[in-house]
C-alpha cells in the first residue's frame, strides 16, 4: 500500500522559483474561466517590499501549495492560496490559510483580508468554511463589484458594546439586558433623560445587575445639575452590586428645559460645561480612592469596623466647587471605576475630546449620517492623534454603527445582499476600516439584539494547532478586565518601599 509523502509548511520567498511555479499553475487554472468576461484596470503589481511572509507545502520535496500575506495600505491581505491538484482532498487549503493567519497575529494584524474571483466557488467554499466572511470590495479592488468577491476575518475579539435609549419600561429593558448578555456583549451603554419620563440610568442598572452575569453597566449619569459626590457614590455603590461591572458614561446637560427643572443654575455652554465634567471626574476618581482596600476590619472583638488611618480626605478644591470627602461607599471591586467619555464623529472641535484624552478609559466617537457615520475613519483618527500627543495610545476606542439603517441600506456587493451577511461582513472587517478598536451597535433595540447575535457569530475561535504556545485569552470578570485595565492601587495608600540598591 502506497502512502501519501507527509505534507510541511516552510516559510519561502516571493519570488523562490517553486513558489513562482505554483502561481503560474494557479494563473493557467483560473485564468480560463475569465477569458469571455470584460476586465478592467488590475490592481498593481506585488511589490516583493510589502510582502510579510510567504508560506511553501511540500509533499516530500513536491511544492503542492502556496499563500502569502502583504501589506495593502492598512489592510492585511491574503494573497495567492492556491493547492496544486497533487496536494488537494488533504485540507492544505485550510492549513495554508491558518499558517498566514498565525504570521497575521504575530505581526500585530487584528483582521485580514482577500480578494478572490466571482468564477471561483470552490474558492468561496473554502473561505467561508473557515470563518471568513464576505465584506464589499476594498483597497485596490474597491472599484471592481463586478469580478472581485471579497473576504475578511477577524483574528482578535473584537470589543462590542450596545447603546440602550431611556426607557420607561424596566422589565423590559432588563429583558435587553439579558438578551445583550447571552450574546456575548461586552458592555451596555444605558441611556438617561430627565424630561421624557424615563427611569432613569442607575436604576435600570441597579436593577439588571443581580439579573444579568458577565454584560457591563455603563451608565449614563449628567453631571451638569448633580452634586459630584452623588455622582461618584451612585456609581461606586453599582460596582458593588454589580460585582465589579460598572463603567459611567460622563455626561452634560446644556438645556434650557433641563435647566429649569433642577432650577440650580442656568444652561452652560459646551466649552464651560465639559470643563466642570473633566473636574467632576477628577473629584470622583479621588473619592473611589479614598478608602484603601483594606480600610474595613470589622473586628468584633474590639467593635472597630474600619481603621480610620485609611479612610482619607480628598480635599478637592477647583474653581467650581470644593469637596472634602471621603465617600461613603467602600473602594468597589474595580477600585477605579472605567469612565467612558463621548466625542462627535462630525465636529473636529467638539469639547469633549479634551476631557476624552485626559479622562476617559474609553472613548466613543458618534457616528454622522449613515450606517457607519459620515468620516468615520478620520474622527476614530483625530482621537487616536490626540491619545497619542498625550502619551496615552493605549485608550481603547470605539465607533458607532447604526445597525437599523445598515439594515435598510443598499447592499454594497452582489454577493452581500442578505443583510445579517452584510452585517457580519461589516463587523468583520471594522477595525481595519475604521481604525476602532470595537464597535458601538445603535438604532432600534430589536435591531441591535439582533446585531448583537451576529456580532457573536463573528467573533474569532480560539488559535488553531499552528499555535501550541497560544492559549485564549482569559475573559475577564470586571468590566476593567474586559478592556484590557489592571486593577489601580489606591493612590492614598501608602506605596511599598523600594529596597535600597546595595
């Protein structure tokens, strides 16, 4: 009985003759089935400087299949998969696309991208078997909806997040909760509004947080009418019932109507009224600390339940107001609560892109017009650029996509017309076409459950056989460690001494 040679991946060159071979072999196969259909201007030639690696299989000493990876601007793209008939009904396809995938990870790629032929089902297939998903043409190929038949696949989770309107029905918003839960989500974004009749965000959040398990509370709390110290109180205390997975959405109020409601002080303007935010979250940041972790004893043998040592004044005093402290909540699980703060999409001088940089753990961008926001890219780009001039690139970001006008949207490519398809395609490729780190699903709340199980489907299974070292990732329980956040020391506490150098 005859035995197959063993198949090897090796790493190669560009231009090494065997593999040049094979994409010679692949461009006498294909290149027929195209031979009666119109072709407009190519993409440009492989430039060999933007190749990252190239991957060789080898029966014995028989080149049977090649695959490469290149840059294409910010995309990372998958090029030349191709298995020689002496190397097919073997998986190779599904080995090669792995080993590329695994150079894509080591380089840093969070997606990866490719372009393949309409006339090419047995491509299709294989893609599509092995979780790429089917996105709009892109780069080069972003003008051709005739030929090209384009793919993307996330290698990264990707850090979903869904925004919840004000709501007066809270069985039913926690019933969202639960749904956005189950699906996977990372966080809820709850909205709060003063003058609708709305329940308002902490008590929606107070109430989903004994009834939901891994999903975090972000809370949308105003700042402009509410005393700060409730602001942090309210917010450390949902911490606690919500077993470390609270986050605060800072948010302003500049109407007149509102205003007039709280009868306090008159409406601000933005400038003014974002500077008393950035203030507000320092003043909070200072009170979450204000106990040290192990300020309770509760030692009954003498009654003492704290050791008043480490409870501390905060002593805030800012050209808007004074506070003494301490809290009165005990530093919750997260010690720092993660404090999102928004920016426009559509204004390069919103305010609030200042106290995001200084501020924020994480930053939404709104999104414009549009399933995904007029100039989305730019804006992400404009937050990244002051994240960075500040020292602070780590900051995750995330942008919105409206997933009820996505919906109703026009299907971008022939083959993407079914639109939890195109939805998926979307969020597999969001990254590298927005420059976000995750995304911010918004619009009908159905839809967004709905967007919700689709952004589950897409996310990335854990590394392959190719990786042994690889293990997954852990999934954090807090919400900090769900962004990626240590867990902050108390800054009053007092810091272990550094041992002396001898």
């Amino acid at each position: 009985m005859t035995t197959s040679p063993t198949i090897t991946l090796v790493r190669a060159g560009w231009n090494d003759p065997r593999v040049v071979a094979l994409r010679a072999a692949m461009d006498a196969e294909v290149a027929p089935r195209y031979a009666d259909v119109p072709r407009g201007e190519g993409p440009p030639p492989v430039d060999v400087a933007d190749v990252v690696a190239t991957v060789l299989a080898l029966a014995g000493d028989e080149p049977v299949g090649t695959a490469a990876l290149k840059r294409t601007g910010t995309y990372a793209e998958v090029k030349r998969v191709f298995v020689a008939p002496a190397g097919r009904n073997r998986r190779l396809g599904a080995r090669l696309l792995a080993a590329v995938e695994h150079v894509a990870r080591e380089a840093g790629y969070a997606e990866v991208h490719l372009q393949t032929g309409y006339l090419q089902p047995d491509a299709h297939r294989l893609y599509e078997r092995e979780g790429w998903r089917p996105v709009a043409p892109f780069g080069p190929y972003e003008k051709d909806t005739v030929i090209s038949r384009c793919y993307a696949k996330s290698l990264t989770p990707l850090l979903v997040a869904a925004a919840l309107p004000a709501v007066t029905d809270a069985d039913a918003a926690v019933a969202s909760l639960r749904a956005l839960d189950d699906a996977g989500v990372d966080l809820a974004l709850l909205d709060d509004d003063y003058l609708a009749g709305a329940i308002d965000a902490p008590t929606v959040a107070a109430i989903a947080a004994s009834r939901t398990a891994r999903i975090g509370l972000v809370l949308r709390v105003r700042v402009t009418h509410t005393e700060p110290f409730h602001v942090a109180k309210v917010v450390q205390t949902l911490d606690w019932t919500s077993g470390g997975r609270a986050g605060w959405l800072v948010g302003i109020s500049l109407s007149d109507a509102e205003a007039a409601a709280f009868g306090r002080r008159s409406a601000q303007e933005p400038q003014e009224a974002w500077a008393e935010a950035s203030d507000v979250v320092e003043v909070s940041r200072r009170l979450w600390d204000s106990w040290e972790d192990d300020a309770e004893i509760r030692d009954v043998a003498t009654g003492r339940f704290v050791d008043k040592d480490k409870i501390h004044y905060v002593d805030f005093e800012g050209e808007r107001f004074s506070v003494k402290g301490p809290s009165i909540v005990p530093r919750s699980p997260q010690g720092q609560v993660p404090v999102v703060v928004e920016v426009s999409g559509a204004d390069p001088g919103d305010p609030a892109l200042a106290v995001a940089v200084r501020d924020a753990d994480l930053v939404r961008v709104h999104a414009g017009a549009g399933p995904a926001g007029a100039g989305l890219a730019d804006a992400v780009g404009r937050v990244r650029a002051a994240l960075e001039a500040a020292g602070r690139p780590d900051v995750p970001v995330l942008a919105d996509l409206d997933v009820t006008a996505l919906a109703a949207a026009e299907p971008p490519a022939p083959h993407a017309a079914n639109p939890g398809e195109r939805l998926a395609g979307v969020l597999a490729g969001w990254r590298t076409e927005t420059g976000a780190d995750g995304v911010v699903l918004t619009g009908a709340v159905a839809d967004v459950e709905a967007a919700a199980r689709v952004a589950a489907e897409v996310q990335p299974e854990p590394a392959g056989p190719t990786e042994p070292e690889a293990a997954p990732a852990a999934v954090g329980h807090t919400l900090r460690e769900r962004l990626g956040l240590s867990r902050p020391a108390s800054r009053y506490a007092a810091q272990p001494e550094q041992e002396t150098a001898r």
